[in-house]
C-alpha cells in the first residue's frame, strides 16, 4: 500500500431513499483516482431485505453531500488533495446526499447484496475504475432503491492518488 492510499467513511447514516452514499470527484489536474475497495452495510434492522446497490458517475446537476474528510490508510500518510466539501466540485467528497439532483446516474458496477451480511467490491487490477483528473462527473457509491431501513447505514471507498 503506497502512502497515497486514502479511504472515505461514513457510519449511523439515515438515509432519504435512493441515496448517494458517497461521492468523490477528481481534482481539476494531475491527479487521478483509483478505486480499490468499497463496503456498505447496516445494523438498523434485523429483517432480511435484498438492496441494490451501484458504483457509477453522474455529471450535470450533482448532489448535495455532507462533507467528509479522506483519512490515508498509512500512518503519518500525507493528506489526499481531495477534500471534503458538500458541492461535489473538483478535488471533493461527501457522504450522505441530502439532494440528489437532476444529473442522470450511469451505472459501471451494478449489484444486489444482502442487507444482512453487507455489499465489497474488491475489483481485481484490470477491474479497477479510474476518475480521471478534469473529469465533469462525480463517481459514487449509490442506493439504486429506497431501502425498508432507513437507519444506520455505514460506507467506505478506498481509493489511490495516482
């Protein structure tokens, strides 16, 4: 693991619906974004649902996020240029979309998962998606369908600046 290695959390998320967990845009240049991982789980609820789930990019109107802070997964790692921020802009991220705007969603990873047992994307190395530095769109992690329990959702997106 380099020490450009980053990962984006959130947990206890009451989510609105179809929800944007978590969104992250690559800066305006130099950098791009690597996807190693990604997790969502819950512990809301103990009934048995089956939750679709996708990794995908919306451009246009972007959704409104409360903003989180990327951790690097090495101690003493240095901060990631991306940031926390509630705007989607270029070099930000967020969790949790309050709104989702207009922007259409397009699927790259599409799944179903167990809310029981949690959803990870580890993609092997040919598999990984990479957001390019400049790009218009966010890329995210995102609830296709409301899910019966709204409460106590938990994400995280690991990434590599590279």
């Amino acid at each position: 693991m380099t020490q450009k290695t980053y990962s984006i959390t959130a947990s206890g998320l009451t989510v609105a619906g179809a929800t944007t967990l978590v969104a992250v845009r690559a800066p305006a240049s130099a950098v791009n974004l690597e996807l190693l991982e990604a997790r969502v789980a819950q512990n809301g609820t103990s009934t048995q649902e089956q939750i679709r789930v996708a990794i995908g990019r919306q451009a246009a109107a972007l959704p409104t996020v409360t903003s989180a802070t990327p951790e690097p997964l090495r101690a003493g790692g240095t901060a990631s240029v991306v940031t926390g921020a509630t705007n989607c802009a270029a070099g930000t991220c967020g969790v949790n979309a309050s709104a989702e705007g207009g922007g259409v969603f397009t699927p790259i990873v599409s799944d179903c998962f167990s809310n029981l047992n949690g959803w990870l994307w580890l993609p092997p190395g040919d598999g990984r998606i990479v957001h390019p530095s400049g790009a218009a769109d966010i890329l995210s992690i995102k609830l296709l369908e409301a899910p019966t329990g709204l409460t106590k959702w938990a994400v995280a997106l690991v990434f590599r600046e590279v």
